[in-house]
C-alpha cells in the first residue's frame, strides 16, 4: 500500500521529473527481491521453533539512513 501510494504521489507532482518516478519504482523493486529472500529463512526459523529476529529497529535505521541519503542525492541531481 505504501508503495503504490508513493507511486501515485510521485506521479501526481514529479511528472516533469521521471527520475523520481524511476526511484519509486526502484525501491519497489528492492522491497519485493527482500521479502522474497528473507521469507524461507523466516519460514524454517518458525518451523525449527526459533524466534526470528525482530528487524524493527535495522528496518527503521535504513530508512532514516538511507532514506537520507536519497534525499541529498535528488537535491544534488535535480538543482
């Protein structure tokens, strides 16, 4: 949901800008290869028994950080 909101956002008020566009559909793309790499070992954690690790905190970090990050980038590229 959050993706495809972005991606109806960025579309609304970036449409001179396609590299927007092209960051959206680029973390998309980023979040589903995670959550398709990290569903069997979530999956066999819970069939062993084990706790998953929570990732909350790691997930939030990246975010911010990275999220940071892209942010610098578009202003340095945009102007």
């Amino acid at each position: 949901v959050a993706v495809a909101v972005r991606l109806v956002l960025t579309s609304l008020f970036a449409t001179d800008r396609p590299v927007l566009l092209v960051g959206a559909l680029a973390g998309a793309a980023v979040g589903v290869v995670a959550t398709r790499t990290q569903a069997r070992p979530f999956r066999l954690a819970e069939l062993r028994g084990d706790e998953p690790s929570s990732l909350w905190w790691p997930g939030l970090a990246a975010v911010v950080l990275l999220g940071s990050v892209e942010t610098l980038v578009l202003i340095l590229v945009l102007g």
